[in-house]
C-alpha cells in the first residue's frame, strides 16, 4: 500500500499539525474510525482525523510482521484493523483519565495495564517496531521527572530503527491562552523529529489548518466538559514523529 503521498519519515513536517488538505488522504481506504464512512472535517470528532493519519502512516511504512504498541486510548480504535497483519499491543493503566476506559478486552492485540514511563517488565527492552498514541498524552502530568520517563521508555521499548509517532490534542484560543501539554515541547527539546515544532501563531493564522468545528465538539466533547465552545477554544492535533536512534539527549 505504499503511496508516496501518505505520511512518511520523509514528508513528516507536512503532518506536525492536522490539515485540511490531509483529508484527501483519508478516503476509499480499508478501514473505518468509529465506523463511519470516509470522514468529513466539518463534523468528525478530532480523534477521527488522528486515527486516519496514524493508519496511513503504519499501512505506508511498517511492514506486515512488524510489532506495534499503541500508548494509552483504551480500546483501540485502529488495531482492530491492523490484527491480521501485525503482533499488536496496547499498554493502558485504564483509570479513565481523560474520559478514558476503566476496564476493556480486546481479541486483537495483548492488553498491558501499565502507563508508558513505569517501565513495565511486560513490554520488553527493543521488542517494538512501531510506538504510537492518538489522544492519550495531552493528559500527561505537567511533570519534568514523567516527562523524561516517558520518552526513555518509549525509545527502551523500540528496536534499533523503529518509530514513534504521537497525536496530541491541543486547543486554539484568542489572546494567547491556546493550550498545549508540555510534553511536547519536551519532546521537541530533547529528539531529532522529522515533525516540525510550529510556532502557535503560525497555527492560528494557516487557512489550512482543521480544528474540531463546533459542530462536531458540542456533539461529541461538549457532554463532558460542559464548556460552550467559544469558552473551551478550538481542538486541533500536534503530531510529532521520530525514529528511536533520536533518543533523548
């Protein structure tokens, strides 16, 4: 299925934050985030958008065979889809954070109750191929020793060569209150990424940049945050991608 338009180690800047344009690529695929068709940026939830981008980037770039691990985000939207194809494995404490679950079971993938950054003995030093998340570290503590935890066990889990690629959600807001969690700058701080840090501004002001419409947040987010959305601001995903040799300085 490889595609040169699709997401890649080599094209990655072009995806450091969600994009209208990105749409194109999610169309006529094999695969279906929350079971509906090919998704429309008017009124799909953002984790659709994350969903789509990060199975692009596998089915482009990590070859059948390979063992992938999904941090966090509960059961799993997108390795249902990758099962036949992969050796997959979610690791999830399940406390709920973030709306997330407190108990699943998958046929799918192997299931670790564990968070990334305990260094759990389940998930094995070099074992991975392939570590993602999609909407599950924006909820990370603002905290500089689980900040550096996390990342050195992402790079302990992946084999020599492998990848990480992250979605995190992130709100666009007038006068300087946008919100990103500070792992990302982190992250950035300490990795040579083939995403681009982008300045806030720069975001705000790109015609071409997709943020949640508020249609699609006073369906779907609205319910659980009892914020109006002109209060809450605009959900939009951060994407940062990079290969486990850029391991934390």
């Amino acid at each position: 299925m490889n595609n040169p338009q699709w997401p890649h180690p080599g094209n990655l800047a072009e995806f450091s934050f969600s994009k209208l344009s990105h749409f194109e690529l999610f169309r006529d695929l094999p695969f279906q985030s929350y079971n509906v068709g090919d998704p429309d940026p008017t009124i799909c939830d953002l984790k659709v958008y994350q969903d789509y981008l990060v199975y692009l980037f596998i089915r482009n770039n990590v070859p059948p065979g390979s063992r992938l691990l999904e941090v966090g985000g509960g059961d799993s939207r997108v390795l249902r889809f990758l099962s036949r194809d992969y050796e997959c494995w979610n690791a999830d404490k399940c406390e709920g954070l973030g709306n997330g679950p407190t108990k699943f079971i998958s046929p799918d993938y192997r299931i670790v109750y564990d968070y990334m950054g305990s260094f759990s003995p389940e998930l094995s030093d070099g074992y991975f191929d392939f570590v993602f998340s999609i909407s599950a570290l924006e909820h990370t503590p603002e905290d500089p020793t689980i900040r550096e935890n996390i990342l050195k066990d992402m790079n302990r889990v992946l084999k020599p060569g492998g990848y990480s690629l992250h979605c995190f959600d992130a709100i666009l807001r007038p006068g300087g209150t946008s919100w990103i969690n500070g792992l990302v700058p982190y992250l950035y701080s300490q990795i040579s990424a083939d995403t681009l840090e982008t300045a806030i501004s720069t975001i705000q002001n790109d015609a071409n940049c997709y943020v949640m419409s508020q249609q699609a947040y006073d369906s779907n987010w609205k319910p659980i945050t009892k914020d109006d959305y002109s209060e809450f601001g605009r959900p939009f995903s951060i994407n940062v991608g990079w290969p486990q040799r850029s391991s934390a300085r």
